[in-house]
C-alpha cells in the first residue's frame, strides 16, 4: 500500500517532538509523564490513520470503480460505502474524543492556577491592551454546536476570568495539526504575512485587524512583520482573549485584544488598512460571511486589503476522492460549514461586498507553510479596496 | 482527576455519529482505543523506569533523543499490530475477489 516516505514521517515525528516536548511560553499548559504518554500515543495513532489507513480508502475507492474526476455525489457515496472508510470514520473520531478528553483533563487540574497567571501577567501589561464586551452575544454558528467536538466550545467559562477554553484551545491545536504548525501554531500567520509581502510589496499599513484570533497564535506574525502597524484581534471569545492578551505580553508581542463580533466591527468607516483572518470563514455561515465581507469593505481605507487565510479542503490539484474525503469534518466533527463553504461563489460574494470584481484573490499560496491535514498550501481568499 | 471531580462538560453539542452499524460496536471501540492508550502509557512508564535503574547501576541515562525516538517505533509497531485486521480490508471487494478465488480452488480440488 501507498504509504508516507520514511523520510516525510521522521520529519512529523520531530517537529511533534519539539512542539510539544517544550513550552513555547508560561502559559502553556504543563503535563505530567503520563499525559504526555498518553498524548503521544494518540498523535501517532493519528498520524496511521492519516499516512497509513486514508491511502489505503483511496486504494479501495480506485478498485471499486472510482474516479479522480467523478462527480462529487457519486465519490461521496461510494467512499462512504467502503470498508475501509467505515473504520478510517470510527478510529477517527474515537481518537479525536479521547484526545480532546486527554487535553481536557490535562488542563482543568490548573485551569484556576493559569487563571491567575493570566491575571497577574495582565496586572502588569506593558504591551497591548485587552478590552472585554461582556454584552455580546456569540452569533449562533458559534454556540449551536461545540465546533470540532470540544465539550463546550470557545465560550467556555468554568470560573469568573477563566482561561480553560483557550488553554486547551493551544494545547489541542499543537497535537491536533500533529506539531507540523510549529510550536507558536503561527504558520498560517506566517502564511498571511509572506501572501501579503508578495503580492503587495508597497503595503505598510499602519493598522492590522486579525478577526477571529482564539489565542492569538495567528496574529503575532503581523507585529513582527509590520513594526509601524497598531495590531488588533478581536474575537467572541472572553476566554481566548484574556489568555491571548496574557500570552503576547509573555512573549513580548503590543496586541491589542478586543472581545467583538467580525459581522459588525467597531472600527469607523475607512479606518483601518489590512484586515485578516485565520480558518474564521469555515467557522462561520453564508449570511454571517456576506456580513463579514461588507464590515471588511467599510471599514477599510481605500487601496486597504481583505485577507482571509483557510484550510485549502477539495481545492488545488484536489480530485473527487480528496473533496469526499475533506466533507469528513463537516459529517462527523462539528464543523457545520467546512462543505457549505466550499459550495460558495466567493469572488461573487466579494463584490457584492463593494469589492471590485479584478481585486478579488483566490489561490493556494505557497511560501512553505502548509495545512497539516493534507499537505497542501494555505487558501488566501481576498480582495484589495479600491477607490475611484 | 476523576469525572466525579471534574467541573466540564464531557459531551459536545451536536451529533455523534455511527459508523459500525450500532452503537454497541462503536463503544466497545472507544473503550479499546482507551485501554490501547493507557497500555502505551504504561511501556513509556515501564522505560523511565528502566532509564532508572541504568542510572543506579552507573550506567547513566540513555540520551533523550534516543528514548524519545525507540518510544515513537515502539508506539508504531503497537499501532501497525492494531490496525493489521483493519488493513487486511475485511468485507472490500478484494477480499470477496480473494475469498471467491479460494471457494472456486476447493472446487476444483473435488472435482
């Protein structure tokens, strides 16, 4: 069977390694012995399912009549009717429990002591800012259901000023993406900043809005990138944001974190120069990512620029297996929007936005950061406001 | 920090899906993979304690990287030996090829 390279799995297993092996800042939660046994174990129960077992469903696909170039309904239902897929489906999402639970576990037992580090290293922020909005209401693509199987989701709060969610938000994504995003989990921030050099080489914004920013693992990219910018995420999570504030001021990053919805931006019209996101459009819906385009457009100066950076799911060189195979997530892990997304005419959507139809961007960029989930280059979707 | 300690919600909202025709399979499944889990965790305990007495005797501790690497292969070769059934594809449309071939070779055998 067509399995990973020896080659490409030494590179995994290393880069697991030193993601987890280390803590890339105070913050980041502390495991026992047995936690990281237990973790390790599960990420290279993943990493057979991923190399070993999918190549395997392909295989089968291909020796029942397959195509590449089938129409997606035929593909959907002839993997979905495979032995192998049937086992690949179970396997995958009893591991993603038991991951999940072991993360979980891991980070309730000091959630109050990372709560209090959160508080004292804001007590003393020399950095950026954090502004909380206890009004707002989570749109309900964000509180319908738990989004990838997390117990209770973003929002999450076990205590007043808790950090859980967002703890274990960064704890999960380092062994979810199996390590290969770095230890910072930055790429598809670095990703963004080098889409952003090349293609706009005379950019020098001096604002930088990051929406969606969980623990602003995305966002600190953008303060290194573009020194003379003021940075802000804003997110509708509480818990993300006190635990992203805290952790850029530990590793020494100005952000300005400010809890608000994407669909209606507290920015004046014409205020800010880039604006940017990180996998936020698959976490939202068609009418939730309509009104995010138009806020982006208006608060936008002219010659500014829309950035969305996501999970390059069915697209590039991707044929009917890969798109069959990328619809796993929205059957079988809470990502409600992962296919709906992919169903859209975007550059259409932009325009409507206010965006002109020429600006509009739409590729797999690829500056050597990729999406751990098949390897592929990160999605830049975008557009540049231009003005008469 | 047992479920009764615990202060989280242990089920997500929304579906949860069945793969294997009934749930009784798919428990028994998750409560496999969590034992294969914890038997992994119990090996890596198994070789601290190893690197431990190598270090009483004088023999000093093995390098990290080395612990580290022979514990990824050991967790391989656990996983390989686990999933080896679910390779063989029981029920594909090779294995009905590979069974039909048998049956039509008893056949012959008699004939």
């Amino acid at each position: 069977m067509a399995a990973l390279p020896a080659c490409q799995r030494a590179e995994g297993r290393s880069a697991v390694a030193e993601a987890s092996g280390k803590r890339p800042h105070e913050l980041f939660p502390e495991r026992t012995a047995g936690e990281v046994a237990r973790q390790a174990f599960l990420v290279e129960f993943k990493k057979a399912l991923v190399h070993d077992l999918r190549p395997r469903i392909r295989e089968d696909f291909l020796a029942a009549g397959g195509k590449p170039d089938d129409a997606d309904v035929r593909a959907a239902a002839l993997v979905a009717s495979l032995p192998s897929h049937r086992w690949y489906s179970a396997l995958a999402r009893a591991q993603h429990e038991l991951y999940v639970d072991s993360t979980a576990e891991c980070v309730e037992r000091q959630a109050v002591a990372l709560r209090d580090r959160a508080r004292a290293v804001r007590n003393a922020a020399r950095h950026g800012t954090l502004h909380l909005d206890p009004s707002l209401v989570p749109p309900s693509y964000q509180s319908a259901v738990d989004i990838h199987c997390v117990p209770g989701g973003y929002n999450l709060e076990l205590m007043p000023d808790d950090v859980y969610a967002a703890a274990r938000y960064e704890l999960g994504i380092t062994l979810y993406t199996l390590g290969q995003h770095g230890a910072l989990n930055d790429s598809k921030g670095q990703a963004g900043v080098a889409f952003l050099q090349t293609r706009f080489p005379q950019l020098d914004p001096r604002s930088i809005v990051d929406l969606g920013c969980t623990v602003g693992n995305s966002t600190l990219p953008y303060v290194d990138a573009f020194p003379a910018a003021t940075v802000t995420g804003i997110d509708v999570s509480a818990p993300a944001l006190r635990y992203a504030h805290a952790r850029s001021e530990l590793l020494g990053r100005a952000v300005h974190f400010r809890q608000a919805n994407a669909e209606k931006l507290p920015w004046a019209d014409g205020s800010v120069d880039v604006v940017v996101s990180h996998i936020l459009m698959h976490e939202t819906s068609r009418r939730g990512l309509a009104r995010i385009f138009t806020e982006c457009h208006r608060v936008l100066r002219c010659g500014g620029v829309m950035l969305h950076v996501d999970v390059p799911a069915g697209r590039g060189d991707a044929d009917a297996f890969d798109r069959a195979m990328a619809d796993w997530e929205t059957d079988n892990n809470n990502e409600p929007f992962w296919r709906g997304l992919h169903a859209l005419d975007l550059p259409h959507m932009a325009v409507e936005a206010g965006f002109d139809a020429a600006s509009v961007f739409d590729e797999c960029f690829d500056a050597g950061h990729v999406a751990f989930i098949n390897g592929r280059p990160w999605w830049m979707f975008g557009a540049r406001k231009e003005c008469p | 920090m047992t479920a009764s300690q615990s202060n989280r919600p242990r089920v997500p909202a929304g579906a949860r899906p069945v793969f294997l025709g009934d749930g009784v399979s798919e428990t028994l499944l998750g409560m496999l993979l969590a034992l294969a889990t914890e038997t992994s965790a119990l090996a890596d305990e198994i070789d601290d304690l190893r690197e431990a007495l190598r270090e009483a005797r004088g023999d000093g501790r093995s390098d990290p990287t080395d612990i580290e690497s022979r514990r990824v292969l050991r967790r391989r070769a656990m996983i390989e030996r686990m999933l080896r059934i679910v390779q063989e594809g029981l029920g594909s449309q090779a294995n009905e090829q590979r069974n039909a071939a048998y049956r039509e070779f008893v056949e012959q055998l008699s004939r």
